[in-house]
C-alpha cells in the first residue's frame, strides 16, 4: 500500500539489524528522516518564497543559479559554508558558539511528535503537545544567549525585544491549544487526529469547522507568526532600528543556522496548527481518503507556508507599543474567551443552540475588544495626495 510505504521501508531496515540494536537504528532512521525531509523543505521554501515576493513586488526574484533559478539554495549554503567565521573580539565565544546549536536542536526535536501521516510520527507519547512546547521554549534561550554573548547593544537590544515578542505571544498560543485539549480529551497528538476523523456528510469532523476551532486556530495562527519572527511581527530583525537584531555579529554557517532554526521552527508550529485544528493527516472530503496521507499532510503544511509569504509581503511592520498592546489587549483575552466558548460547546447539547451561543462568545469579545484596541489610537482618516 503507498500510504504505508515509508513504514514499511523502515520496519524492513530495522528487521536486517541484530534484536539488541533494532531500537538504536529505528531511532537514527526516524531522525534521519526528519533531519532530510525538512531540510529539503526549507531549502524549497527560500526558492518559494523569494520567487513569490519578487512576484508580488514585481521583480524576477532568483533567476541567476539554475533553471529559473531553481539551484539558490545550493549557491546560498556553498556561500555559508565557504565565508569567514567571524567573532567580536569581546564576546563569550563558548556560548557565541552554542547559541545558533541551542536554536536549531529543540525545533528538530519538537517535529518528533507531529504526525506527517497515518503511523507515521517519530514518538508517539501521551503528552505530546505539552513536550512540544517545552522544548519550543529553549529557542527563547537560544536568543537570549547570542544576544548576549555578542557584548553588542544591538544585539543585546534585538534579544531582548524579541524576548519580550515571543514570552507576549506564547501565552495567546498555548492557551488557543488548551482548547482542543479539552475537547479531545488527550495531549497525544496521535489521539487528537484521531479525534478529528470520520465525516459530517461531505464535510470533515475538524476542529477549524466549529466557532470555537475557527477562533482558536486564527489565534494560534496569529501568535505563530510572531513566535517564529515573521512579518509583520519581525520586530526582533528590524533593519530600520537595530540593523539585524540578535544575531547582528553572526556570519557564514553560525548565521546560516539561526535562518534554518526559523524557517523548521515555522514548519514546526504549522504542523501542529495542522494537527490541532486541520485534522491532521486526514483528508478533506471522504471520497479523496485514497490519497496517502503524508501527502494531505505536507500539502496542507505548503497551504500555510505560502499564506506565511503572502502576509510577509503584505502586511507592513508594526511598532513596538502596537505589538505589544496587540498581545496583551486583544488576543490574551481573547484566548480566555475562546476557552469558554470551547468549555460550553463540550457541555452542551449537540444542536442549532450550541452554534449560535458559542459563536456569540466568540463574536462579542472580538467585536469589544477590537473597538476598544482601536478607539484609544484616535486615528484619522487616511488622505491621499497625487502630485499634479
């Protein structure tokens, strides 16, 4: 069966090695794996996503290495690994050094439990979402270390903004996954796709399908954004202030590294956006379960990639104050909202009822708290001017 194929390559390999070393190969093999096929990834992701800003701001974009283009990647990681390693002359070089390591280890680790298709998660524990943002949580250090260590003010600045961006909006994202936790019972990811199967007529039994999903999964969405330091919350790299940010005095593979951390830990929290709210690995209407399921997987993941590129080319960046005020006046609390909305669609009674009451509670916080975030910046009507 092509659904099952990788499984089945994997438990062949295993089975040619002695019994007391299977579970050390199985192991390796599964990292291996995760290490490739999300390397690859990014490595066509840079392509995507320079291709598609230079579309949107009317350029070619990369067109020099390769048919249109397509062999960057390559010229970018030749260039990292061949330019001069350069250290401040009164910076801490040991933990200089294991800064970049401290940012890329715990977002790798942190794919081990999403599941990219039907038996097809690296570890399958029972508290797979809280093990996900525990190690998720090191890359604050990461930052906080090479900000540090660079004895720069700017970089120390960078850290530091970009400590208080991501500790801000870590507590809008759990709390959006609390409740699918509540609904589905487990902190498995395995049991919470498995929550999510099956069918409502042509429609599938998601999550994102209910008013409380639909909330929750924009939420999570939001804050995932500014946790992986992507625009409009790139605050931490703002050019126009603080040059670079946190890793200003980084350069060759050391700066190649943090670029690959960022780019794996967005593919890393859009994997669980998947699993918490888009069913997973499952397909979107009944008659398309044929496909493989990794395919579903990864197709819904390169959906929430090329969304990441649109709103980068988009949407300008914010200030600081309007980032911050963002976080804690409008989606913490509407984070809480949307736990009580979830909490009153478990309790109650399946129906027409139960869709207009929660939807209420979603709708009226949203509506408050966005008029009330507004109304305190007395802003004007935008006038536009043409030259004569």
């Amino acid at each position: 069966m092509i659904d099952q194929i990788f499984v089945t390559v994997k438990h062949w390999l295993v089975g040619l090695a002695p019994a007391p070393c299977q579970p050390i190969l199985s192991a390796l093999i599964e990292v291996a794996a995760i290490i490739g096929v999300f390397a690859a990834l990014f490595a066509i992701t840079t392509v995507l996503e320079r291709k598609g800003l230079g579309r949107i701001q009317n350029r070619y974009g990369p067109n020099r290495v390769g048919p249109y283009g397509i062999l960057q990647p390559l010229a970018d990681a030749f260039k990292a690994l061949t330019k001069e390693d350069l250290v401040p002359r009164g910076a801490d070089r040991v933990v200089h050094f294991l800064a970049p390591l401290v940012l890329v280890t715990p977002v790798f680790l942190a794919l081990a439990v999403v599941p990219v298709g039907r038996n097809m998660v690296a570890m399958d524990i029972d508290a797979g979402v809280l093990f996900f943002f525990a190690v998720g949580a090191a890359t604050e250090l990461s930052v906080f270390m090479a900000g540090w260590s660079s004895r720069n003010k700017y970089s120390l600045l960078g850290a530091m903004r970009a400590l208080a961006q991501m500790i801000s909006y870590e507590v809008p994202l759990i709390l959006s996954a609390v409740t699918v936790i509540m609904i589905a019972g487990s902190l498995s990811t395995v049991k919470i796709v498995e929550a999510q199967a099956g069918y409502v007529g042509v429609l599938p039994s998601w999550f994102v399908l209910t008013p409380w999903g639909l909330a929750g999964f924009v939420l999570f969405m939001i804050a995932a954004t500014a946790e992986s330091n992507r625009s409009p919350f790139d605050l931490p790299e703002g050019e126009s202030e603080i040059i670079a940010g946190y890793y200003i005095e980084y350069s060759g593979f050391k700066f190649a590294l943090f670029f690959l951390g960022e780019y794996v830990g967005m593919f890393a929290v859009s994997g669980l956006a998947i699993t918490l709210f888009l069913g997973g690995w499952h397909a979107p209407f009944p008659f398309l379960t044929w496909v493989p399921s990794y395919i579903w997987f990864f197709g819904k993941l390169l959906v929430l990639i090329a969304t990441f590129i649109w709103v980068r080319g988009t949407q300008p960046r914010l200030r600081i104050d309007q980032l911050m005020n963002f976080a804690w006046k409008f989606m913490l609390p509407m984070a809480l909202a949307n736990l009580l909305a979830a909490g009153l669609w478990w309790f109650l009674e399946p129906g027409f009822s139960r869709w207009v009451i929660c939807s209420v509670l979603v709708l009226g916080p949203y509506i408050l708290l966005g008029r009330g975030l507004f109304q305190r910046q007395h802003l004007g009507k935008r006038i536009y001017r043409y030259a004569e």
